[in-house]
C-alpha cells in the first residue's frame, strides 16, 4: 500500500483506492496493567479525531473495530464506541477471517476498508459465538451480509490499539468517481506476458484467456496497456489479436501469434517490454488512473517443497551396485536399478545388518538379539526428524498428553496429517507460534495441578519436554532449558548462570 499526497497522486495518474481525512494517536496512561486497555482512552481519541476535523458522525457507514475477541478488549471497546458513536453505523472486524496480525493489525483493517471502496460494499463480519454473551452490541449493527456502500454515508472509521496501551483511529473516505475513460480508436494491440518457466507460462497463457472470455471488447486496449505494465520474465509471449474473439483462438495455441501488423507506437513499447527497459516504457503508457479497473490474472506461482525429510541422505559407507556393507542401514525400498546383495539364509542374521520395515510374509524369525549395546552409527526405523531432540523418559500419562498437543499444534499450524504434522520431538523454536497461538494451545490445561503460562511454552526445547512439564507433580519437575536440563519448582528458565 502507498501512502501519499492526494494532489501528488493524482498528478502522476495513479488510482487512488481511498483517502485520509483524519487521524490521531494517544495513550491508555495508567491500567489495571500492561494489556489492559481503557475504553475512556479510546473514547476520547475517536471523539478528539472527529471534532478537530469536523467529521460529522452521520456520513460514517462503517467502523472496523480493533476487535482481539477476549473478554476483557471487546467490552471495553465497545463501551468506547457507545460514548463516541450514536450508534447508526456497522461494525466490522478483520480478526476473526485472518487471525491478529500483531503490529500490521491496524494496517489490515485499512486494507480491508480500501478493499470495501474498490467494491461499493461493506463486507459481511463474522458473528460473535453464542457464548460471547458479554458482547452487547447494542445500538450497533453488525451485517451478517454483504451490503451496498451507502452513498450518503462515504467514510468508514479503522482503530488499533497496541499491547502496551497506544491507540490509533483513523478516518478514510471512498475516492471521488472517476469519468469514464477516454477509448481509442479500434486497432491491433499486443498482448504481452511472461513467467518464470514453461509450465508457469502456459499456466498464465490459460488464465489469461478466462479474464479475455469475460471482459467486455471495449477494455481490451486497458488489458494491453496493463499487462506491459508487468516486467519481462524468462519465458515471455507476445500475441497479437485485433478483437476479443481473435485474441481468445490466438491464447488457445502455445506460440507467439500475430494477425495483424502493430502500429509504430505499440511496437515501440512491446520492443522496450522485450528488452526489459520497463521505466522508459512505461513513461510512453496511458497513466494507470486514465485505464479501466481490470482484474489481471494471478502470477502461477510454481510450488516446491524445501523440506529436509523430502529425500534422505544416502548411506555414506553404501558400496557401488546398490549392495550395502557391513553395519550400514538401509531405509526405505532400494532403488529400481539396484543390484541386490547377497542372499541371507534363513533364519539367520547377516553380521551388523539391520533390516528396517515389515519382514515378508514368508519370513523365519531370526534368533533372539542379545540385549547388547546397538552397533555405532545404527539409526532406528522410527528416527525423529532432524530438528528433533531426544526425550527422557516420560512419566505415567505424558505420552498420551504429548500426542493430544502434537495434534493440536498440527491443527492450530494448519500442517497436514502427513510427514509436515507436530511430533513429540519437534522443536517448539521451529514451529513459528506466537503467544496468541500459545494461549490457544495451552488453554485446556490452565486448570490442571501443574499449569504453563503462555510465554512460559517457549522455554521448553520440545513438544515432549511441554509434556513432561504438564504430566509431573508440581515439585521436583525437570526442565530443559535450551538444551540445558535442571531441577526447579517452576517452569522458568534463566539465561543467568
């Protein structure tokens, strides 16, 4: 999002997508604490915004509310509300679709409301749980719908309010309505596109041609225009059609096309596109605020997956042919042009081998192994990931518990049931979890006898290291600390040696 100058903007012929009327920030001063916010704070912000810039309450259709969906911020903020609104305006908030965005918050829900402007609508918000009876929303509305932007009522409101009780609130308005565009005369265009790779290409070449069957033939000289306006990358196609429906059976083919010759100019900027000179082409294009607001398609962003149990390490000690030498181990099925090893009689064990995975059907169980020490460099079939930590033993109940947290963290991450799911002996660093996220995860164990405290999670080195913690007796329980076990009455860990 850019922020500037509304004469500047419109000097340069950019879009604007809202503006600034007003603004203003101030300060909780002393609270119950540090997270406790104050609704007379924010009471006299919102008013003190209005009445120095003589906003008339009337004209506002929609507040986007801070809204962090506890028990304590939502009352207060909307006793807030009640002191500084009349009460004919709707409510909205962006937390509930995309989670709390910590410092960009504020940001997300100007986005939110640019987003309501672009559309001439006031999304739908998400309705308050029915156990959220202390919410009284009352004389406010909330629309469960979407709903067309009132025309007497231009502005919307959007507040943040920050942790350590800084307030926000700002006051935008949807842009005045542009004329209707100014349309060149009919005549050949180029249509210029490129991606990262073939596949990517063909990717974009497909939905290039759903944005062309739905746009009407008098934008089609704004999508030209548009898309030179996207740099040159690797794998590039030009194609030249002079009406939708040519320009549709020329996208249907995997070739540069060209059925008509271009025009001096255009095949000036199409040669600049070519070379990559973007800023001097772009200097001889139709200013963006002068174009029809048109939906390009999405870049087809190629996957890859970057995850280090994607392809295990060979064995370093494996010996050519595929065969595996004494006190290697081999895990997961060989490869198809691998030269089996020697055959191992029945019954028997072939010194320091280790066979990992289900014996066949028609297998001999081998000899009971003596209870000796493993060979070095053995690796037991159900090793743990890489940016595992062994556990010690757990107590009586700390496995069970260890797997109910494994499979809430899976599920609160969004990671899949496959190999990307949580296990005991992950390392809670490398999961990326915040203390709302941790709060949420900790929740059902508040009122156990040995409880961990939100910020207290991120002192534990595992998943099972958390278990172990909540399983134990409040005394005596050990902790790991970084890496570093001890002996506490507590959860805490201290940097200080």
């Amino acid at each position: 999002m850019i922020v500037m100058r509304h004469a500047e903007a419109r000097a340069r012929g950019l879009r604007v997508h809202g503006a600034i009327l007003a603004g203003g920030l101030n300060h909780n001063g002393t609270t119950n604490g540090l997270a406790a916010p104050s609704s007379r704070a924010q009471a006299g912000l919102l008013t003190g915004v209005r009445r120095r810039h003589r906003i008339d309450p009337a004209r506002i259709a929609l507040v986007e509310t801070h809204g962090t969906g506890t028990e304590l911020g939502d009352p207060l903020e909307l006793a807030g509300l009640k002191q500084a609104f009349g009460g004919d305006v709707l409510l909205g908030a962006v937390k509930p679709l995309i989670g709390h965005t910590l410092v960009c918050s504020g940001l997300a829900g100007v986005i939110k409301v640019l987003l309501g402007f672009r559309h001439a609508t006031i999304p739908p918000a998400v309705p308050a749980p029915d156990g959220a009876a202390y919410l009284d929303l009352s004389p406010f509305r909330v629309n469960a719908e979407p709903v067309p932007w009132p025309e007497d009522k231009p502005l919307a409101a959007v507040s943040a309010f920050g942790f350590t009780g800084s307030n926000g609130h700002v006051v935008l308005s949807r842009p005045d309505p542009a004329g209707a565009p100014v349309r060149p005369r009919p005549r050949p265009l180029p249509f210029c596109f490129s991606a990262e790779s073939r596949q990517g290409l063909e990717e974009l070449g497909s939905r290039l041609r759903e944005v062309v069957g739905e746009l009407p033939e008098e934008q089609l000289s704004d999508l030209s225009q548009l898309l030179l306006r996207r740099p040159r990358r690797k794998h590039a196609r030009v194609v030249v059609a002079d009406g939708r429906r040519r320009l549709l059976d020329a996208l249907a083919d995997a070739a540069d096309a060209a059925d008509a010759p271009l025009d001096d100019d255009l095949r000036e900027l199409v040669t600049l596109w070519q070379a990559g000179d973007i800023a001097a082409m772009r200097r001889k294009l139709t200013a963006p605020a002068e174009l029809a607001d048109v939906a390009l398609p999405d870049y087809p962003f190629q996957r890859q997956r970057h995850w280090a149990l994607d392809a295990p390490a060979a064995p370093a000690d494996a010996a050519p042919g595929g065969a595996v030498r004494a006190g290697a181990v081999q895990v997961g099925p060989a490869p198809a042009d691998a030269v089996p090893a020697d055959p191992v009689p029945a019954g028997a064990a072939q010194a320091d081998a280790l066979q990992v995975g289900p014996a066949p059907a028609d297998a001999v169980p081998a000899d009971p192994v003596p209870a000796d020490p493993a060979p070095a460099g053995a690796v037991p079939a159900d090793a743990a990931p890489p940016d595992a930590v062994p556990a010690e033993p757990m107590p009586v109940g700390a496995g069970e518990l260890a797997e109910r947290l494994c499979a809430g963290l899976t599920t609160l991450l969004g990671f899949g049931d496959g190999e990307d799911r949580v296990r005991p002996g992950t390392r809670i660093a490398t999961l990326g979890l915040d203390s709302l996220s941790a709060v949420q995860l900790l929740a059902p164990y508040r009122q156990g006898p040995n409880p961990v405290r939100a910020h207290e999670l991120f002192g534990f080195a595992t998943v099972a290291d958390l278990a172990q913690a909540i399983a134990r007796a409040p005394a005596g329980r050990a902790r790991n600390c970084g890496g570093r076990k001890r002996e506490a009455a507590g959860p805490r860990c201290s940097s200080r040696r």
